[in-house]
C-alpha cells in the first residue's frame, strides 16, 4: 500500500467538516483585489490521507504474460521463455481509510439509498482514491458529490477514456477527475462498461466542461454518452471509422520491405511486454 | 476568412469560379451523397457541402464587392468561418461565427486541425521515451508537460520522495522561465492582433532572451525532453546560472516597459476592458483555470494549493484581478512574470549551494545512465561512461544496453499530478499496466478546456471583441488537439 502524501511540511490534520457552512464556502464570492494572499491554513488535502486503510491482499489480476517479448510458438532461444508474470492493478480497500477519505466515503453512503450499489469498489493507490461507480448511478452520484454542502466537489477536471481489453465484460473504462476546491480535495471516479453495449449517462447536465471531454472520449474510444447535447467527434474528422484510441484499432504504419523482409505496424511488432 | 455563407438565401449554385475544380468534386460528392448506400460503403467519402445558403469565398482585397453584393440581398444574418487559417485565432483554431451585422450572435470553434495523436504515440514508446512526445503539445510551455508527466510517473514508480533536491529546484526554475516564456508569447500575439505591435516586437525580444537560456541548459529551444521520469535529463552547464542571473536583471529592466505600453493606454484599455467576461460560477463550470480564473478574483493556483517540486518553500504571492476580463487577465499575467522572477532568482541562489548534487534518482534501474556531455556541437556523448562501459565493465554495459532499449517498468496503476501551467491546470492521466511503456497517457490540457468558454465569452459582442476574448484565454491549439 502506499504512503500518504504529504504536501511538504504542512502536518495532516483532519478537516473539521461541520464548520463549513454555505455562505462560508470561500468559493462563492470573488476575493477582492488585495486580499489574495494565499491562506497559509489551506493545505492540499487531496494529497494528505492519514493511515492507508489495511487492504485485502486480493489484488485485481488482469492478465497473466509468459516470456519476455511476447513472441509465441517461435523458438525463442532467449532464455526468457518460461517467465511468467501476472499483471496486477492496486487491490480494492475496505473502510475505514483514514483521513477525509473517510469522511467523503461516508458522507455518499448516507446520500446514496443503496451504497453497494452505486459504489462497486473503492481503490486507494498512491495516496488517490478511486471510486469504481455503477453506471445507472452515474448522474445522481456527481450531482450529489457537487452539490453537497459537506462534498463540494464543484470542479471536473476532465473525462479520460480507458481500454482495457483484457478486462472482459467492463473493456471500457471512463475517468472522472473531481476537485473540491471548498476543501482542496481531489477524487477519481470511475465507470467502466462492456465494449458491446459501450453506453454511459452523461455528466454534462452537472458538470458542462465536461461537454468536450466527453466527445473526446466517444471520438478516440467508442464510449456513447447519453444525454449529451451534440455528441459528435471532436479530433477527428467527422466521417472517420473507428476508434483510435482502443487498443484493437488497426495501427496502420507502413510495412516497409526490405530484401523480402517487412517491417510490421508498432503493436504487431515483437516487444518487451 | 476563408468562406462567409448566407444562411437565409435559398440558393447552392451559386459557386464562385474561384473554387474551379473544387466546386466539380464536391459536385461529385453531392450526386454520391443521394444514394445513401455509396455513401456507407466509401469510409473517407463525404456527404455534399453543408453550407446552405449563398457563399461567398473571401481571399481579401475584394471586401468592397462582397459589402454590395451582401447589401444588395438585403440580409444582415450571415456565418462567418473564421479559421482556421486566420493570423488572430492563436493556430489553427476554427471559430464559426453567426452575426447579425458585426454582433456576434452565436460562436462555435471547431478544433482537431492540428491532432496528431500524441497520446496513442506515446503507448508505442518507453516511459522515458514519453517525454518526448508529451513536450511536443503544448509547444510554448513545452516544461509543463514534461512537469506533469514525469511527476505522474514517479507516483506511479512511488519514487517521489526519492527525487534529489536539485532536480525540483531546475524544474521549477525551468517551469518558472517558461511561465514568462509563454506568458510574453500571449501578451505580444494578443497585443499584435489588436494594433500594438510594439508590444509584439519586444514581446517576442524578451522570450528569444529565455529561449537562448533553455538552449543553453537543454540544448533546445523548444520541445526539450529535459524533465525525465526520476529528475532531468543533465545537470546545468558551469556558466548556466550566471546566464540566468544576467537574464533576470535583463528581465528586471524590460518587464517594465509592457506596463508603460499598455496598463493606461486608453486604447489598448478601449479594447480590452470588459471584454471576454466569464465570471467564477461560469469558470467553475466550464471548467476554467489559469489566469482566467484568477481574474475573477480567486485565487486558485496549484503551486500554492496542491504544491509539487517543493513549491511550498518558495516566496511568491498568487496574482488576481476583480474585473473578470480580458484586460484583468491581461494585467495577472504581467503580474506573474514579475512572480516567476522572484521564483527564479531563490532557484539560482539554491542552485549555488548544490553545485555537484544529483540530478537523477539514485536508482541505476530507473536513471538515465550517462551524463551527456555538452560539446562544441551541442549535448553529445558522455565520455567517462562511454569508457566505462565499454572498456571496463560488461555488466555495466548490458544494463546500459537493456535500460535503453527496454526501459524500466512502472507498477501497475494510475495516477493524476497537475501542475499550474501558464494557462491552468494542466495535469497526465497516467495508467501503466506493468509494461515498459505507457498503457494510456491522457492529458487534460488547459487550453482545450478554457476554449469552452468561447461561446460564452463572445456571443453578444462585436465580432472585433471576439479576437480580444480569444487572445485573453491563449489556447494553444498543439495541447487543444494533442
């Protein structure tokens, strides 16, 4: 597990929550010119988590890779040939976490109706959290975790797509970044669905920035938004086929010959993996 | 101004000889467009123009017959393509603009004219090889990308208490450079694109001065690669701290001279002032940050709130501004320049006491083995290790050999650092899955978010404000499309 991140020599220290009230939020009025001398109290709490939480020792496998250049069949007269690795990511944590981690986990439980539903799982790794969030809960979930007086997460730094092909059955996967400025927290959350049926609820109605990080995510991975307001492709022109950002998207390249030899697309080529 | 179409008028034909053999193919492409099953089965072909309505192709020099004939039609509503290969739209931004006159009533931008997937780049490449790419897109504050990066790897690495002293205080001189680098390169375009082109001259003056001192410490201008996972890719030559300091004072006597050009000049304020308006709650929703933000007044900066590299034992004060407009952002951008130098001059004196301190992690297994060298022609080889591992150790030699090619391998994960670049947050979406190379890198760039904001920011106004509004958010179309 990780170490909390400290944000230099400011000490931890557990946010009193109940404190804060609506018209105090300092995010609601603009500071007069003059007055903008940085707070020396706020510290960055998105980087300060007390105790990590004792996690299970489960870790999440994703895929499990023998040899060193992922070549198959072939002689490989490397030696390398018998490793085998299993690819773990980060095991999910259990309350309690420690620190305002506790504090926010607890605050959604009590908005939510059925927690275990909306949250499948809570990752901390590396001093971030991450929340794993059904999808059908999605739109309620962030309009809570915005509007909350106790959560304030009122800033989406962006939605960025991920493909994960060896995750079978949530290939898909779609990254929240939040910021409470109100606190100085920061959260992930993340929704991840089948490749088959790539649809999730939009975040627009909530958070608007979220508009164009949405059409990038639906232009390079396929991911359906629904209820956005124009979800058209954002990089590419609009009439190209595919998705390039998935990691199955034919990789053209250039296969040069060279005295009968070709020299093959980037991901078709033999590499360390 | 590459085409201006008259949305009301009924008529297609009408195609200027101008586009000759143009005007022939999308012909073409309409006849295709009818039969709907050619067009699914042709993936690169296109349906017919979309433009309804009277066109008119504008390349300059003939405003005075496009004015009669657009009077002679009697209609004021007409969409202006503006871009995106137009000198005030900062590259190769398109806005698509619907005026009523010369009010702008409706405004889009179309973006992606510059994407040259970067992010999919970087999955073919190593960890450390992902610098190369990453600095490539936002190109004037190329130091930030590199920042950002580079910290989301250590995360991941979990090698961030391990970095040594000097390597965070060069990045945050380097960043801190670059913030004025980037900063003289908005307020000498912004300036150039309302008139002032004397501040464009001498804007463009003062960051040659900074260029010359990151070729000097990276050997490049531009697109260094010099912020590496695990520190920086060499230590600074032996006259790069008197070459800062030299151009500090330069910067001391020259900063000045944009105040007196601008701050008061009524018509430099005629155009600026209240123009652009985006107050904190559209900010906060559209996701705005930089100095945008800060001219609302608050104070929302991430070396002071989230600080990285240490910069919470530096001595500076984050700049705002009340008006919420393009002159207030304007103004905190030369407040912050004035807010670098102060950060650079306590790195320089930093500097002097950690002559000969490392530069790279201590792990042989993630540090880039070799010092280069810099020689007559530039950053070349590292002659001690090339002897070294050449004629003394073969062990030295293959693990030179396979840190180079294979590169180390991350831990599998994910992790999120952003940093304060001169227009935001700029943060790396960093995922490995235990490779050697990047199993997705998404950047959330400033500039692609804050262009949002355009609509809002200029629906209403004339369409002369729309190039000031523009300019105030100094997108930078290489992070925009990535």
């Amino acid at each position: 597990m990780s170490e909390p991140r400290q944000g230099g020599a400011m000490p931890p220290s557990s946010p009193d929550l109940h404190k804060e009230s609506d018209a105090e939020a300092p995010v609601t009025g603009a500071v007069p010119e003059g007055e903008s001398q940085p707070d020396a109290e706020t510290r960055p709490e998105s980087l300060v988590g007390s105790d990590p939480a004792v996690s299970s020792d489960e870790t999440e496998v994703i895929e499990v890779r023998r040899g060193m250049f992922g070549v198959r069949g072939t002689g490989d007269t490397s030696g390398y040939g018998g490793l085998s690795r299993s690819i773990e990511f980060p095991a999910p944590s259990a309350p309690p976490f420690g620190g305002w981690w506790d504090s926010v986990y607890d605050r959604v439980g009590e908005l939510v109706p059925s927690y275990s539903d909306v949250i499948t799982k809570v990752v901390i790794h590396r001093g971030e959290i991450t929340f794993h969030v059904a999808r059908q809960h999605l739109t309620t979930l962030v309009r809570h975790l915005r509007d909350d007086a106790q959560l304030r997460f009122e800033f989406c730094s962006g939605v960025s797509g991920v493909h994960y092909p060896a995750d079978r059955g949530a290939e898909l996967h779609a990254v929240y970044h939040l910021q409470s400025m109100t606190y100085n927290r920061r959260i992930r959350l993340e929704v991840s669905v089948p490749e088959s049926d790539p649809h999730l609820p939009s975040v627009v109605p909530t958070y608007p920035t979220a508009d164009w990080h949405e059409r990038e995510t639906f232009d390079m991975f396929g991911i359906v938004f629904d209820g956005h307001p124009a979800l058209t492709r954002m990089m590419m022109p609009d009439d190209w086929p595919g998705h390039p950002q998935r990691k199955d998207y034919p990789l053209g390249g250039i296969p040069v010959e060279y005295k009968g030899a070709t020299i093959a697309p980037p991901d078709q080529r033999r590499s360390y993996n | 101004m590459s085409s201006i179409a008259d949305t009301h008028s009924a008529t297609d034909a009408a195609e200027p000889d101008a586009r000759g053999s143009d005007a022939a193919e999308s012909n073409a492409r309409g006849s295709d467009a009818a039969q709907p099953d050619a067009r699914g089965t042709d993936a690169y072909g296109v349906a017919a123009d979309a433009a309804e309505g009277h066109v008119y192709t504008v390349t300059g020099q003939d405003w005075d017959s496009i004015a009669a004939e657009q009077a002679e039609r009697g209609d004021e509503r007409i969409v202006v393509n503006m871009g995106p290969q137009h000198p005030s739209t900062h590259g190769v931004l398109r806005l698509i603009l619907e005026m009523e006159g010369e009010s702008v009533t409706e405004a889009r931008a179309g973006i992606g004219y510059l994407h040259t997937g970067i992010e999919k780049n970087m999955e073919y490449r190593s960890w450390t090889q992902g610098v190369t790419f990453c600095t490539r897109m936002d190109y004037l504050s190329p130091l930030f990308n590199e920042a950002t990066y580079s910290l989301g790897v250590e995360r991941l690495l979990d090698i961030e208490d391990q970095i040594p002293e000097k390597a965070s205080v060069i990045r945050v001189m380097m960043m801190e450079l670059n913030r004025i680098s980037s900063h003289l390169v908005c307020i000498a375009t912004g300036g150039m694109e309302i008139g002032a082109l004397t501040v464009m001259t001498i804007g463009f003056r003062e960051r040659e001065k900074i260029l010359d001192a990151f070729e000097l410490i990276t050997g490049l201008r531009m697109n260094h690669a010099y912020i590496r996972p695990g520190g920086v890719a060499q230590d600074l030559p032996d006259n790069a701290l008197e070459h800062v300091r030299d151009l500090v004072v330069w910067m001391r006597k020259h900063l000045p001279e944009y105040a007196a050009f601008s701050n008061e000049n009524p018509i430099f304020k005629g155009r600026l002032v209240g123009v652009g308006h985006l107050d904190l709650a559209g900010c906060l929703a559209l996701g705005v940050t930089g100095p945008p933000l800060r001219s609302t007044g608050y104070d929302w900066d991430l070396r002071k709130k989230q600080p990285y590299c240490g910069y919470e034992t530096y001595d500076f004060d984050v700049q705002t501004w009340d008006s919420m407009d393009a002159y207030g952002r304007f103004r905190i951008r030369l407040n912050e320049m004035w807010e670098s130098l102060k950060i650079v001059e306590q790195c320089v004196s930093r500097l002097e006491k950690l002559k000969g301190a490392p530069i790279m992690v201590a792990d042989k297994k993630i540090a880039w083995p070799a010092q280069l060298a810099i020689g007559s022609d530039g950053m070349g080889n590292s002659h001690e290790h090339i002897k070294h591992i050449m004629g003394e150790s073969m062990e030295s030699l293959i693990h030179h050999f396979k840190l180079v090619t294979e590169g180390f391998r991350v831990p599998p994960g994910q992790a999120y650092v952003p940093v304060e670049s001169p227009r935001g947050e700029l943060g790396a979406h960093v995922v490995s899955d235990g490779g050697t190379r990047p199993f997705r890198a998404h950047f959330r760039d400033p500039s692609f978010t804050n262009l949002q904001a355009l609509p809002v920011m200029c629906e209403g106004s004339m369409v002369s404000d729309v190039v000031v509004a523009v300019a105030s958010l100094d997108p930078v179309m290489g992070g925009v499309d990535r």
